[in-house]
C-alpha cells in the first residue's frame, strides 16, 4: 500500500500567513488548504486514486469553461479592476468543484 501524499497539499495553507504579514486579507482563502491534512489519515488505495482522479477531472472541466467565460467578461470590460476578484472565484469554483466532488464519490464508494 502507497503512502498517501495527497493530504500534504495541506502545506499550502502556510501561504496563509503571508496575508498576516503583508496586510493583505486575499492570503487568508489559504488557510483553507489546511483541510487537506485530513487526507494524512485516508486509506490510499486503486478506489481512492480513481476518485482522485475524476474529481480533478471535473475540477479540470470547469477550471477550462469558467476561465473563457471569464477571459471573454474580462476583454469587454474598460479597466482590469474585477480582474483580481475574478481570479478568486474561478480559484475557489475549481477547489469546490473538486472537494465536493471527492466527497460524493468517496460516498458513493463504488467506480
């Protein structure tokens, strides 16, 4: 059985701190990836690689759709202000898409 390195995106979390450094309030979404140490625990095994992988597939999908639609919105726009914010939400859509995913198809339990 593998070890499961999935759960040390846990780590990314630590860009978090930056925001308490740089007084800059967009660092603390990092934090978030804190949650990931939660997989440390998970049995890694040809059932948890597959959903791995289908729920990146789906992350994947709507990273490429939103990221045109959001391409398209922004070449319209006069000034680049929303840019920033626009980066979060496709940012936080891919993480979503890909968390809840995992957990519908760890639930589901079969492939």
């Amino acid at each position: 059985m593998k070890k499961n390195t999935f759960g040390l995106l846990g780590l990314l979390g630590l860009l978090g701190l930056l925001g308490v450094f740089s007084q800059n309030p967009g660092f603390y979404g990092f934090f978030g990836f804190f949650g990931f140490f939660g997989f440390l625990g998970v049995k890694h095994d040809e059932l948890h690689r597959l959903n791995i992988a289908k729920a990146g597939l789906n992350a994947f999908v709507v990273s490429l759709i939103l990221t045109a639609l959001t391409i398209s919105v922004l070449s319209m726009m006069p000034t680049l202000e929303v840019a920033g914010i626009a980066i979060a939400i496709l940012f936080v859509a891919q993480l979503f898409t890909f968390i809840i995913s995992y957990y519908v198809y760890e639930k589901k339990g079969n492939p």
